[in-house]
C-alpha cells in the first residue's frame, strides 16, 4: 500500500509540473517576443540605455563578435546613421530549457534588414536587398528581460 501510494503522489506530482510548464510556457514566448520588438524599437530610437538591457554582458557569436565589439557597432550606427529602420519577417520563438536556477533560455529565427540614411541617402545597412538575412539569435532570461548572449547569422 504505502508503495502504490508513493506512485500515485510521483505521477500527480508529474502532471502538476507538466500542467505548470505548460501554463508557463506561452507567457514566456509573449515575453520573448515582447522584448525582441522592444529591442527593435529601442534600435530605431537610437536609445542606447534600453539597448543594453537586452543584450548580455558575455554576449559572442559564432563569427567571434563579443559584446564590445557589437555595442561599438551599434554605436557607430547611431552616431553616422539616421531614421534607422528595422525589418523583421518570419519571427519563429521557442523557449528551449529552464535550469535549476529558473533563467528561461529561449532562441528565435528570423529574417532581418537594417536600412539607415547616411547623408540624405537611404542606405541598406543588413540584410538582402531581394530578400532579409536569415539570422538565429539566443536569449536568456535575466530579471526582467530576455538577453540576447549569441547569434547566427
């Protein structure tokens, strides 16, 4: 008896995690999503302050960009740069594991074009002309924000 009711107690235990993932899970995507908008729009306000919220300090993709090297070129985009525009298309979110400490690691696909005016000139500063640059980028939830830590693109 006292073993069929151990199993019983693990299999409820089981389906509350699994109702309670389940749950959570949607809320954490609207999340992503919400602060990869706010990263886009803090980008094209050129407001440097809420930029840093959203990308993390060990940030290092696989091309060997680090994080001072990412924030210089965001820097120089907003010093030579004006009416910095973003385009996203085919934002994939997915919410990819949990660790012990509760940080969220989630990643999203998508395409992307940067255009900018230099001197009175539209200019394409990423992406494909035809079509937007396919990029994978990496997030971590810290507080309240998801970070971006690495990319693909």
């Amino acid at each position: 008896m006292n073993k069929t009711m151990h199993i019983i107690l693990l299999a409820l235990t089981s389906l509350i995690i699994i109702f309670i993932v389940i749950k959570l899970l949607p809320d954490e995507k609207k999340r992503l999503i919400r602060d990869i908008n706010n990263l886009r729009q803090s980008v094209e306000k050129e407001h440097k302050a809420m930029i840093l919220n959203y990308i993390d300090k060990n940030y290092k993709d696989i091309n060997g960009l680090d994080y001072e090297n990412l924030i210089s070129i965001i820097d120089e985009l907003i010093a030579t740069g004006d009416s910095i525009s973003i385009m996203m298309s085919g934002l994939k979110v997915k919410i990819d594991s949990v660790d012990a400490n509760k940080i969220f690691y989630a990643s999203c696909s998508l395409g992307l074009r940067i255009i900018a005016k230099y001197e009175n000139e539209k200019v394409l500063v990423y992406g494909g002309v035809i079509q937007p640059a396919s990029v994978r980028a990496y997030f971590k939830r810290q507080k309240d924000f998801y970070q971006v830590y690495s990319a693909r693109y």
